[in-house]
C-alpha cells in the first residue's frame, strides 16, 4: 500500500512539473523547456531540455542559448570583446542553403553523385572564406516509406555531406548533422496524392532536401 501511495504522489509531481514547464516555455518562447521558476530544466548529467523548435541557429539566438550549447554557437556571441573587436568580427549567419537531396543523392539513397559533390564543393569553399564556428546540415525526406526508414535515410545523407566537406577540409568537429526525416515536409497535406508512382515521386521531389548554413566571422 505505502510503495501504491508512494508512485501516485511521484507521477502526480511529475505531471505538475511538465504541466509548470510547459506553461513557463510557452510565456518565454524558448526553444529550451523552461520551469515556473524561469529557469532551463536540465537533466541529472547537467543538459538542458530542448523543445520541438529547437535547432542550432535558433539556439545562437536564444537566452540561454550559451548556457547551453556554447560549442554549437559563435564564440563572439557567448564571449563577448569590447565593442570594437565584436563590431570587426561580427558572427555571420550565411543564408540557408537548400540543396534538392535528388542533386545530391540517387532515390532512395546515401551516397552522393558526382554532381551532387560539385554543388558541395561551393559550401566548402563559402567555408573557407570565413573563420568558421558551424556548418549545420540537415537532411530531409518524403513521405515514401516507413517514418522510421525516412528518419535513418535523412541522418545518413546528413552524414554523408558532412564525410565529403570534412575531405574538403572542413574540420569534423565544426560540421553539426541532424536528420528530420519526413517530418518538416514542403509540399501541402494533400498535395501529392495516391500510392507511390513516378508522378507522386516527383510530386514529392521538394521534400528530398538537404538544408546547410554557415555560420563563422569575416577574416
């Protein structure tokens, strides 16, 4: 009886601490899950608890995005110098880069094409003309397929981009990968009707993508 007593007061907290994480992250807008109390909600090894809408270009404007992920976001922005320097040396934020994953990839594959390696080598060498902090790469997928095949299928595109820029010289530690899989379609509900068909395949074909951002300062 006490240990029956003893769970249903544990899960009771549980839920009122989500239910006052919730309520505080949805008045503070954070991409981090926030507390009544205002504060980031960590877990025992210390990291913090990211929501849904979190991604390393909105955690270098978030907050509490440097108590975070200061590996993920330009050290200008986590370490400030005097203003002179910071003006000289401004974090940049290159425009996002969506490449059609069909350029890159053939369907249903990971391995990339050789005209799939050209368009990359203009990343790299975008790269190299910064003092580069993040390249962020995140690879995308249609609705063809199993969503946990789709999830795989993004992540090891994702990879795969972030093999060849390392080869370019990129180092492997300023290369961030993330797959979505077939979550964050561009195509509308509805759009491509029917079974899969060479017409629904190349319906979907905007949802075959492969997002990239640069992010470093000037030289």
């Amino acid at each position: 009886m006490k240990k029956s007593l003893i769970h249903t007061v544990m899960a009771f907290v549980a839920i009122t601490l989500g239910f006052c994480a919730s309520f505080a992250q949805a008045q503070t807008n954070s991409v981090y899950v926030i507390d009544a109390r205002g504060e980031v909600v960590t877990s025992g090894a210390g990291l913090c608890w990211r929501t849904g809408f979190w991604t390393p270009a909105a955690a270098a404007t978030d907050a509490n995005g440097c108590k975070c992920d200061k590996d993920l976001i330009a050290k200008d922005v986590c370490e400030p110098k005097a203003a002179k320097d910071v003006a000289s040396k401004a974090p940049v934020f290159g425009p996002k880069i969506t490449l059609s994953a069909d350029a890159l990839f053939d369907f249903n594959k990971a391995t990339l094409r050789a005209e799939g390696k050209a368009k990359l080598n203009d990343v790299a060498a975008r790269s190299s003309s910064l003092t580069l902090e993040v390249v962020i790469v995140v690879g995308h997928a249609d609705r063809i397929g199993g969503a946990a095949y789709n999830q795989k299928l993004s992540e090891k595109r994702a990879a795969a981009i972030k093999d060849y820029l390392v080869s370019k010289g990129i180092p492997a530690n300023r290369v961030y990968t993330e797959g979505k899989g077939s979550k964050q379609p561009v195509t509308k509900p509805g759009q491509c009707k029917g079974p899969k068909s060479a017409k629904v395949i190349a319906c979907l074909q905007p949802d075959r993508r492969v997002d990239i951002e640069i992010i470093g300062t000037q030289k």
